[in-house]
C-alpha cells in the first residue's frame, strides 16, 4: 500500500493560492512536521509562509473603507492621465501646424 505523499512531487514554484491551501492547514492545527513531509517543503519556508501571512492579514485588517487619502489619490491619479492626454494632444497638434513662426522684434 502507498502513501499519497510518497507519490507527491512538490512543484518547483508555489502559486499564492496553492501556498494558502497549506498555511490554512496549519492554522487549523495541523503539526508543521506533518505538513512538511505531507508537501516536501521544509518546516522553516513553511513558518515563513505562515509569517507573511500573518502579516498580510494584519495589512488587511488596517485597510480603512472610504480612506479619504485613497480618494484624494485617486482624483490626483484621475487629474494626471487627464493632463498627460493634454499634453499628448497639444503636441500632435503643434507638429502638424509646423514650427512656430518668429517674429522680428521692434527696436
């Protein structure tokens, strides 16, 4: 009779998903050891996955609804593409009206 973990081949490079699958068994209590041998991966990636996790999920939690700097922001990025595309536009329409004609100044 075989293990499903002895046929198991861990994969070279995690997905962000398939690295959640693995930190929410150990927050459910799963033992680290178990885990490591069950994946292939050594228990000191895993405690550092479970880490930045933690500290993602504190990140979230900071996160403010209806944060008026992110709508400020989003004006400011709002106002910028609008000027850009200004900026865009004037200088097609310079190029197409040629160079600027000078003027001799009155002595």
């Amino acid at each position: 009779m075989t293990n499903d973990s002895e046929n198991f081949t861990a994969p070279k490079r995690w997905s962000a998903r398939r690295k959640l699958e693995v930190v929410l068994r150990l927050f459910q209590g799963e033992d680290i050891d178990t885990v490591s041998r069950d994946i292939g991966i050594e228990t000191y990636r895993l405690n550092q996955w479970k880490e930045e996790a933690l500290h993602n999920m504190e990140g979230g939690f900071k996160k403010r609804i209806n944060d008026p700097l992110e709508a400020e922001l989003s004006r400011a990025k709002q106002q910028i593409g609008e000027l850009s595309m200004e900026v865009e536009l004037l200088k097609e329409k310079s190029k197409k009206q040629g160079p600027l004609v000078l003027r001799r100044l009155r002595s």
